[in-house]
C-alpha cells in the first residue's frame, strides 16, 4: 500500500463530504486506503457518508476521545508506505496527492511534508510552515512585532515569513490539517502524543520528527483549508490551545531554569487572556467580512485543483469562494458559522 489517509471527523459531515469527494479523484492511480475515525458526532455522520462512500473505513468512537487518539487508532490499522493526516474541513487538486508522494519517494531524507494551505478566501494560511514556538518567537508573534518585519529571520521566526509561500522549504512544524508522514518516522518517533487532546500535537510531532534525523518539509501545493471558524468563536478551544502549548513546553523545555519556566508559564497564561478579550474584536472583523461578495465555482465547468489555483491565482480582496457540487447538490461555504446550503 503506497498511501493511507487518515481523517478524524466531528459534526461537520457535509465538509467531510466534501473533502472525500476531492480525494477520491486525488487518489486515482495510487494504491491508497482512507480511514475516517468519528469522534462521536451527533450529526448523523456516519450514517450520512457511509451511503455515499462504501470504500471508506470507518470507526466510530463512542466518546469524543480527542484529535491524538482518533488519528492514533487509524494509524496503529494503516498499512501505507505514506500516512497522511487529513482534516475534513480540506479540499485537495487532483494531482496534490501524486505530487507529494513524488516529493516524499524524491526526498529519502523527508519524514514529514506539509502543503500551501488558502482559507476559504483564497489567502494563505501562514501555519502552513512555521517554526518551533519557542519563548522569543512567541513573545514576537504576540507582541506584533513578527507582523511588523515579516522578512526578517529575528522576528519573522514564528511563521517563517522571510521563506516564500511559493518555494520548497526545509521548516520546523507543519499543521495538522494536512501532514504527509513516511511510516519509518511514525515508527521512530511513535506517532502523536495522547496527552495532546486538541492542537499542539502537531508542533509536538513534528518537532520530535526533526529530533528523529528527519527533515520536515514544505511544499507548494495548494489546497483548501476552510480553518474550523465555527469553533473559533468558542472560548474553550482557546483553553484547550494554550493549555496544549503548557504541555508542549513542559514536555520539551523541563530541564530550563525553574524561575524561566515559571515566567514562561506565566505569559503562556497571559497571552491566553489576551487572546480572549481579542475574541470580540476577531469575530466583529470576520463577521464584516462575510458580507463580502461571493464567487461560486461548479464543479461541471472546473476540476478541484483549478479552482483551487484559481484561488491561489486570482484572489480579489473580500471574496467568499463556493464549490458547487452539482452532483451532490451541495455547496459549502467558509463562513464562521460553518453553514452548509444545499442547492
């Protein structure tokens, strides 16, 4: 088996269709198994996708056992040569697949590949490459400073900002979202880390791939990541991020000085607090921008991966981008509220 994908699914079944219906025609002329683990939805999931595609593996978890575990229970069932974890809020080109895994058979040296994420405006989502969030590129990034000089390698560390979008890169951390792992570096490095229950697990593994000998890469390809806004206005997915990042740095930095680890911790919490009074204000300039114009995109006219570099191509400030699916008579949007329109 050359690839096994690997998606954790959460009350977001019509995203999910959507993402399997542009992996299937990704993985034409790949020998690959795709594997969704549902993470207790209450939406009818399961049921709703099964129907649709037969070919999928499906395992249902009686409880909401986190991101770590679920991806963990397929990967411990995968036999691909490539493991790629998926989130269902993607949409992938028809040849992102081939191009990656030629990437990766090209790159012995390479245990784990990430890809050039757009939102569902068509922007680049910066978490596409990133480095290690150590305390000066976490002081930078919250201060503002990494927004103030993006080229420079002081204070542009967070995301790598003074490494183009566009070209090949070795980097630190990749997202979660989409992360292509050879076996032998899951099999060194012993997969996700459980005690991760949402975020930080992929900063986590990708930083004891590198630890491993491996070279964590970025590439270029496009694909859509519609970013989970319906769970950014949530307050407990901020606890859960800085909680993760406390983790993170226990697990990592715990023979630094005690007093260091202390103020560490200290602006860990801080910045989460910041983080919830900018709440307010995220929401109110997203909920502006929705009401931005909207470009609709049939699949009847276009492949995935050219509306996809379409996007990419010929973004214009403040458009909201659609998929229609004529077959399946559904049309999901990127909006906060993660309101799918059926046709």
């Amino acid at each position: 088996m050359k690839l096994s994908v690997v998606i954790v699914n959460y009350n977001v079944k019509y995203y999910l269709e959507q993402c399997i219906d542009s992996l299937s025609k990704a993985i034409e002329g790949i020998d690959t198994e795709v594997f969704v683990v549902d993470n207790c939805s209450t939406d009818g999931s399961v049921d709703y996708l099964q129907a649709k595609f037969p070919w999928v593996i499906f395992h249902e978890n009686r409880e909401n056992v986190g991101f770590s575990r679920a991806n963990n229970q397929a990967i411990e069932r995968a036999t691909g040569e490539y493991i790629l974890l998926l989130n269902p809020d993607t949409v992938v080109g028809e040849e992102t697949l081939e191009n990656a895994c030629r990437f990766m058979d090209e790159n012995p040296l390479t245990g784990a590949l990430g890809v050039k994420m757009l939102d569902g405006f068509g922007d680049f989502l910066p978490e596409s490459k990133r480095g290690f969030p150590s305390p000066w590129n976490s002081f930078v990034k919250m201060t503002g400073l990494a927004r103030l000089f993006p080229q420079s390698k002081i204070f542009g560390g967070y995301y790598l900002s003074y490494l183009s979008e566009n070209e090949d890169n070795k980097v630190d951390v990749l997202a979660g979202a989409f992360m292509l792992l050879r076996r032998t570096a899951i099999e060194k490095t012993g997969g996700l880390d459980n005690s991760f229950f949402m975020y930080g697990e992929d900063i986590d593994l990708s930083y004891r791939i590198r630890q491993a000998g491996f070279d964590v890469c970025y590439l270029p390809e496009p694909i859509i990541h519609y970013k989970g806004e319906c769970t950014k206005k949530d307050l407990r997915y901020v606890k859960l991020f800085y909680e993760a990042m406390i983790i993170f740095f226990d697990k990592h930095y715990r023979r630094s000085n005690r007093v260091f680890r202390y103020g560490i911790k200290l602006a860990i919490l801080a910045f989460g607090f910041l983080s919830v009074l900018q709440k307010v204000f995220k929401i109110r300039r997203f909920a502006k921008r929705k009401k931005s114009k909207t470009t609709t995109f049939s699949l009847k006219e276009m492949t995935y991966g050219q509306i996809i570099r379409a996007m990419d191509e010929n973004k214009e400030k403040d458009t909201l981008f659609r998929i229609l699916n004529p077959e399946r008579g559904i049309c999901v949007d990127a909006e906060e509220s993660g309101v799918v329109s059926e046709n």
